[in-house]
DNA sequence: CTTGACCTTCCACCCGCTGGATGGCCTATA
DNA sequence: TATAGGCCATCCAGCGGGTGGAAGGTCAAG
C-alpha cells in the first residue's frame, strides 16, 4: 500500500482527525461521496478527500449537525456562494447555543442552590429530594 | 375502567407529565416497577405511582440521567438516607453541566467572532468557511 | 510460514425516547 | 345489535451520531 498516489483509510483518519469508523459511517450516510478503491479494494484517499475530512472534524467540534455540515460543504466546493448563506447558517447556530447555555445555565442555578441548602451529612433532611418530590412555586 | 381503586396509563400520564410510550419505556427498562394489572390487563396506577412518576419526570428535567434518577429514587424512598449521597449526586451534575456550559459557551464565541467578522452579503469571501478551512492558530 | 497490522463487511449497541402497525377492550350512539 | 371512537396492549423500527466487535481478506517483515 505505500503508493505514490493515495492513502488508506487509516492515514487518512489519521491526518484528518476523523476516526477511520466514522469516515465509513459518513461515506454510508452520504455526508462523504464513496470513496475510490485500490486494486484489493481498500479504500483510497488523498490530499483532497482529507482536506474535506478536517473541514468536517472542525464543522463538526464547533456543533454543527451532520446536516448543516453537508450544507456547510456545499458552500465550501461553490466559488459562487453568497457569504450571506454561510453566515445565516452560522447565526442560527449561534441561536441555538445560545438557547440551551441558557436552559444549561438555569438548570445549573437551579441545582447548585438545592445543593447549598442541603447540609450533607448523615441525616435525611434534604431540599434535593423535597424539591423532586414536591416543587416550590 | 370508571373504578375507584386505579387509573389506567393514559391518566397517570396526564397527572405526571410524563408520556404514555415514556412510562412503559421506564418499566421495560426497570426504572420503575411493572405496572399492576386491571382484569382486562390495563396497567393499573394509584397516586403513589403518579408521585413517583412526578420525581422521576422533575429530575429528568433537571438534566439527571436516568441511572441517576435511579439512584436518586432509591435515596428518596429510603428514611434512612443520609442526604450527603443526594448531594454528592447534586453537585457532580453541577460540575458536569459547569463543563458543558463553559464548552457550549467557548463554541458559541467562536462562531459568533467568525460571523461578526462576515460580511455576509453576496460574495463568496467569508471567514466562516476559511476557518473551518483552515484554522487560524 | 507465520505473525501482526492493516483493511473489508456486517451487525449490534449506546441514550432516551418516539412513532407506527396491528389488534383487543370498552362505551356511546344510531 | 352493530358500529364508531377512543382507549389500551405488544412488538418493531428509527432518530442522531457514532462505537465496538466478529469474521475474514491482504500485505510486509521476520
């Protein structure tokens, strides 16, 4: 396999961050086009395919869906794109974190405080376990 | 199924908040006990079930995972409990959505900074796309 | 010639539900 | 009494986004 033109799949992941199993997984989704194959049917990759696989790592680690990144992609391969479509995606991305930091972040309050007036000792009484059981307000 | 000494699971739902196919997915699971059965083989719910499910349902929405609601209905039935295991539970979580927030919250910054800095109008030029690209650092 | 590191495919599993298919049960109305 | 509807039952499949394992092919080194 040490050709001239071409990796496996496991340089590819790699190179790529992309774990070989989540390559194929893509690649069965449709995310990724199939890939070429060598003479023994592994498959091939190369320069291109992996600068793809990085630009889907980072898509990926930033929080988009596997939808949005396919749509991430398209706008990539188009010279033509409209900036305004990347930056629509991008800005209801945003949105969406922001809603669940939120949502997180009231949860969070919500338990810390429980948490504070439980005195955490060996006796039963417990804000925790009377809020579960029964809300106040 | 008009009897004094039950409900059927369409009525514990309602009570409890928690979905019919949800109740059943929690015993098929062993969260909570099987159901008792009314002749016709209904499953049969009494105010304590609904109480439980109640617990269960406010905890899952407190971002518990079900083992821990688990554990936490373990604690919650035992007189015995020292609240210091409720609250050891407590505050891992906190510390796990702590994590989760300050990840969440570096994501979004990230991609707000990148679509602050896009134009986003009908030019291909974009430094969304050049970051996933390409990152800079 | 064997070992070990790759690669292949396929199938099952994770979490926490949710929806659908198919059929039984019960009550109200025509 | 027949039927319509709204419950209920079970079982199976699928969501998102992978991950792990089994069974087997391929290759280079020792």
């Amino acid at each position: 396999m040490r050709v001239a033109d071409g990796m496996t799949i496991g340089e590819a992941a790699s190179r790529s961050g992309v774990p070989r199993k989540t390559i194929r997984f893509y690649e069965d989704i449709g995310l990724i086009e199939p890939a070429k194959r060598f003479a023994n049917r592994y498959r091939r990759y190369d320069g291109h395919d992996v600068q793809t696989l990085r630009f889907i790592h980072r898509a990926r680690n930033l929080g988009f869906s596997i939808g949005e990144v396919g749509e991430l992609l398209a706008l990539y391969r188009d010279r033509r794109r409209a900036s305004s479509d990347v930056k629509r995606l991008a800005l209801a991305h945003v949105e969406r974190l922001d809603r669940k930091i939120a949502e997180l972040t009231a949860v969070r309050n919500t338990i810390a405080d429980l948490a504070r007036r439980c005195r955490g000792d060996h006796r039963p009484e417990c804000p925790i376990i009377e809020e579960l059981e029964a809300p106040a307000k």
